[in-house]
C-alpha cells in the first residue's frame, strides 16, 4: 500500500480515539440514543480530521557511513512512530502534525552522530534529519583523510595525504586525467574520484588506494559539451555532469564495486550552466545557469537517478558556484559579478527555491560551501585573494560576516573537510593550496600552511577531501 495512505490511516486512526471517548461520553448522556446533532458534529469533526491529516508534513533524511540500510529511525514526542532506512540509507516518516519530536536512529553495533535530533513542524513545512553512521568497532572519531586538486594546465590530479591533527598536505603523486580538468569530486563512500575534462568532453573515473590515496585510472565516459561541473549524489548512486556549451545535465549510474560509470541519459538546463550540486537528501538537483542569472531546481527519480525541472529564481549577477546546507534547508550561490551571495530557503517537499536575501562577499567571488555542522559559510573571492567566512542563522538561512583570511594568487575552489575542522582553497595563479584551521565556536580561519600543487600540477582548478575513521 501507498506510504502516504498508510500514514493517513494512522493518523485517522490516533484522532479516533479520541473521538471514540468523545461519543462514549454522548451516549453515556443520552443512554437512549445519540442526537442527531451530536451525529452532525461528529461527521464534521471527522472531516476536519482526515483534512487535517492529509495536510501532515513529512520528516525525511539519509544516514550515511559505516551502514546505511536497516537502520531502525524512531520518532519521539507530540507523536511516536518508527520506520527503517531503505538500501540507500534514506527514510521518511509521513504526514506529522505541527509540533515537536525528537529523530533517533539506532542499529545494534553502530553508534550515529548526532545520537539524535530536535525537529519542530510549523505550518506543514517539511523538516530534513540526517545522520552518520559509526560501527561500535572503530573509533567514532572523523578525520581528514586524502586530498584530490584538478590541475588544468598539466591536465592531471594531484593526490595528497593530510595531518589529521593540523590538516597539513604531504604530496603523494599526480595521475593523467583527460584535457582541461576543471572539477572534481569523490564518493561518499571514498572510494572514488571522478573528474570533468573541459575540452576533451569526458568524465575521468579513478579508484582510491585507501592506505596511500594514490589513484588508479579506470574507463573514462565521455559527456555533452564543456563539462565544467561534476557531483555524486550522497547516495553514491548517481552522478551529475553541467555541459556548460549544450546546456544540460549529464547523468551516470555507479556501479558501486568499482566506481565505473554508465550513461543514463541528459536533460535540459538553463543557458551556460556551471555548476551542479544534489541536496543532502538526495531528492534535489540545483544548477546554477550563469548565462541566465539564475538557480534551476530538478527532483531526482531515485532508482534512475534521472533529473524533472522543477523551477527557476534569480541570481544575482553571473552565479559560478551553488551549494547546499547539510539540513537541506538553504541553498547559497556565488556571484562573480555582482559580488555578492544569493541566500534561499528549500520547499522541502517539490525542491523549489525561494529568495531571502543577498550578503556582500570579496571582489568576484568563484566558490562557496558550508561546513559539515551547517553553522558557518565561506567563499574564496579570486580578485581580492581572500576566504570570507560567515556564520548562518538557523531559521532564516541569512548569513552574518565573520572575517577574513587572505590566500594565495587568483583562489578559485574551496572545500571544507567532512570533519569539519579545516577549510582547503585550491590557488589557480600561484598553484598551490592554502590551509586553514576552524574555529568551532565563531567558524573563524587561522592560517595552517600552504602546500604546493605537486611537482607536476600547475593551475589547479578544483579541489576536494576524503575522511576516515581513528
């Protein structure tokens, strides 16, 4: 049966107790029989109720980690339930009315972080409760792990092994990718990276050696026109490709034992998309159009991975890089030209996007993401050489300037480690990468080190880390 109907029926089914005990106690007055008026209120209040439940909202999230599937979620509060991950590691608990609950997963010899979370329904909005997972056998300890750079002008990767104390790069080596490397991304898994080639229109495939981070080259696919973009879904299924010349979005299935990649189909976009990124849930897409000025919105099928437009709202001028919150609530776009971040709030259930507001950031901003915990933002502004670091409300998504830290010549990609304790800015003139460290409290930067590119990288373009457990 239908979730959403079996949700439904609880729901009815809750409300008619109550409305049990409200009828017992009419017949109890009218020991002969119940009134037509009291049947009449009774009908009515029936009807409140299913309309009232039909209108529930949902609280829906992804764990991730050690183990994804099988994974008990139970609600706690204004009203309990439980339900358990599907064999993505996603779950939903459907049609809740407004109020408070608290989400906890549980699996015997895992631990999760958080242990649990706070979620408050108002107004029918959807809320997002994502977890990470931990087997009870290794230590729940998140650490930085390898760090990957796309080098466009020697047209290969640069892999890295980091301190997980102060998030210092050792350089290990370099591999070929394809003509022109502009992006690139890892599994969440870590156990592969994939890579745009702006000219040679393809997507490089590597597997990652888990005690060096060297990678191995595997069959590389080709896209549409000018990759500039590349993401993986946080289910590890999919992965998404912006072809900034055809404007559209190619998409692949993984084959998740060996990173392979196989070709499903392209859908449409804006004019000159550049940048391409899925929600935490991994039921939205988001691409940033820079020829139009503006963010388009896809749902995702999940079991093809195939992207339906939504809808699109503004930018600002020229947007070059879009990122998601980890609540999947906000969604934040840099504009190079106009120098500033667009900020918006996430329809939680189609995936639309509503305008809130703008902040000021550097002299053309090129890159933006949020750390791990969702309490701070920092963009690299390539003409000023700068990180700008901010801090987010938790209601409105609306960032608050923290500070700033200078970077090497011309920054034009930043990542923060999943641990979220170090910020890395890839420096495309003086080809290096500028590391720094987080301040918990006020998501402040202190200056680490800068560590070069690798004896054979030059220009790189794009940067990103892998974690592991200690």
């Amino acid at each position: 049966m239908n979730m959403d109907i079996i949700r439904l029926l609880k729901c009815i089914k809750n409300h008619l107790i109550i409305f049990n005990s409200f009828l017992g106690s009419a017949i109890t007055i009218n020991k002969k029989r119940v009134s037509n008026q009291v049947v009449l209120y009774f009908l009515m209040l029936m009807i409140l109720m299913v309309v009232g439940c039909a209108k529930g909202a949902n609280i829906s999230g992804i764990v991730t980690g050690d183990v994804s599937s099988g994974v008990l979620i139970t609600l706690s509060g204004d009203y309990s339930e439980s339900t358990t991950t599907d064999s993505s590691g996603k779950y939903t608990l459907y049609n809740l009315n407004d109020g408070n609950y608290t989400v906890t997963p549980s699996l015997t010899g895992y631990t999760f972080n958080p242990a649990s979370t706070q979620v408050s329904i108002a107004n029918h909005t959807d809320q997002v409760a994502n977890f990470t997972s931990t087997s009870a056998g290794t230590s729940s300890t998140t650490v930085p792990k390898f760090a990957y750079t796309a080098n466009k002008s020697t047209n290969n990767i640069s892999a890295y092994t980091i301190d997980g104390s102060t998030g210092a790069l050792t350089y290990v080596t370099s591999v070929a990718a394809g003509s022109n490397p502009v992006s690139v991304t890892v599994d969440p898994t870590g156990k592969f990276v994939y890579v745009a080639n702006e000219y040679s229109n393809t997507i490089s495939v590597y597997t990652i050696d888990q005690s060096s981070g060297a990678l191995t080259a595997g069959t590389p696919v080709a896209t549409e026109s000018y990759p500039a973009s590349v993401t993986v879904d946080p289910t590890g299924k999919f992965v998404y490709a912006a072809n900034s010349l055809s404007n559209n979005i190619s998409i692949y299935t993984i084959d998740t034992s060996t990173g392979a990649l196989a070709y499903v189909t392209s859908v449409a976009t804006g004019n000159n998309p550049i940048s391409v990124i899925v929600d935490p849930t991994g039921k939205f897409a988001y691409v940033a159009n820079s020829g139009d000025y503006d963010i388009g919105s896809y749902t995702i099928n999940q079991n093809t991975g195939v992207l339906t437009y939504v809808a699109s709202v503004a930018t600002e001028s020229y947007p070059v890089s879009v990122t998601v919150d980890p609540t999947g609530k906000f969604v934040y776009a840099a504009n190079s030209l106009s120098n500033n971040i667009s900020i918006y709030t996430i329809d939680t259930s189609t995936g639309a996007l509503a305008y809130v507001t703008s902040v000021a950031a550097g002299s053309s901003p090129a890159s933006v993401i949020v750390d791990p915990t969702g309490k701070f933002v920092y963009v690299v502004n390539s003409s000023d050489n700068s990180i700008w670091a901010y801090t987010i409300n938790q209601s409105t998504g609306v960032l608050t300037y923290v500070a700033l830290m200078a970077t090497g010549a011309y920054p034009v990609s930043i990542t923060v480690d999943k641990s979220g304790k170090f910020v890395y800015a890839a420096n495309l003139t003086s080809s290096n990468i500028s590391v720094f460290a987080i301040n918990q409290n006020t998501g402040e930067l202190t200056y680490v080190t800068t560590g070069s590119a690798g004896t054979a990288g030059v220009d790189p373009q794009s940067i990103k880390t892998t974690t592991g457990a200690i």
